[in-house]
C-alpha cells in the first residue's frame, strides 16, 4: 500500500486496522455472486484515484503488484465474475464496501455502464464511453517508478 499511497494520482484508501482486523471504509461485505465458502479467498481493497490513467499506472507498473497479478492464477481461483469495479465519485464523497460491493454486483449483472466499469470499457465522469490515455499511463508510471524509488 506504500507504493499506491506514493502514486500518482492517488486520493484515499480504506485502511486494514491488523489489530481489529475492520476496514475504515465500513465492513467488508461479500457479493451476492461469491459462494460463502470463498469468501475468504478474495482479496478486498478499496482506494479513490484522481482519474482512471493514476489507477492503472499503478496497477500495471507497480512492482509488487504486478508480480501479484502473475501470480493470481496460483494463488486464486479463476473468477467467474469481476474482479474490480470502477466508477466515479463526487470529489466529497467517500465509498464504503457496502458501495462497492453494489457496483461490483451491477458491473457483474449489467457489464459495463457509466455506473460500473473496467479498464477494458472505461466511461469518464460525464458518462460517455472513453479510453484510457496511453501517453498519460506511460508519464504516470514513469512518475511512480521515480516516487517509488524514494518511498
């Protein structure tokens, strides 16, 4: 979580608190789609970004995080269902689990749409259908790498 907090790009994230084991965003609930004897076997983060290009800059740059997606197929089951889910949020807005998991289950039953979406199939905040930046993720991940570097 240090790289991501030394990102480009990043706002805010839900904190673990190791001795209650309680996110600070609120409880972690299970999609309606996750069997409960999986539950436990997925990984659950939630972090605000300041735009879609910051996010994906770290997800595919940052060095623990990409040897953890190479890794996700040994370590996980293969999901038959979303994995992640974007959307946008006023700048005053906190998301909590319950959201998220809300989103999640819209992505999941609807695909994408400007309430729900992935990287594959991006909305900006206006709603309409968009594509990621590749020279603004290349300049992101050039800015991490630096800032990592440091952290």
């Amino acid at each position: 979580m240090r790289l991501a907090e030394a990102s480009d790009g990043f706002v805010a994230r839900s904190i673990l608190g190791y001795e209650t084991m309680h996110q600070s965003w609120g409880e972690v609930v299970r999609a309606s789609f996750v069997p409960p004897e999986r539950e436990a076997n997925i990984a659950q983060s939630l972090s605000l970004w300041e735009d879609l290009e910051s996010v994906y800059a770290f997800t595919y740059s940052a060095p623990i995080h990409t040897e953890a997606l190479r890794m996700r197929e040994d370590w996980f089951h293969a999901p038959d269902h979303p994995n992640y889910a974007a959307w946008w949020v006023a700048d005053d807005h906190q998301p909590d689990f319950v959201e998220a998991t809300t989103v999640l289950e819209t992505l999941h039953l609807n695909g994408p749409t400007p309430d729900a979406f992935n990287f594959k199939q991006p909305f900006d905040a206006d709603g309409r259908p968009t594509r990621l930046d590749p020279t603004l993720v290349r300049a992101k991940a050039a800015l991490n790498a630096a800032a990592w570097a440091q952290a």
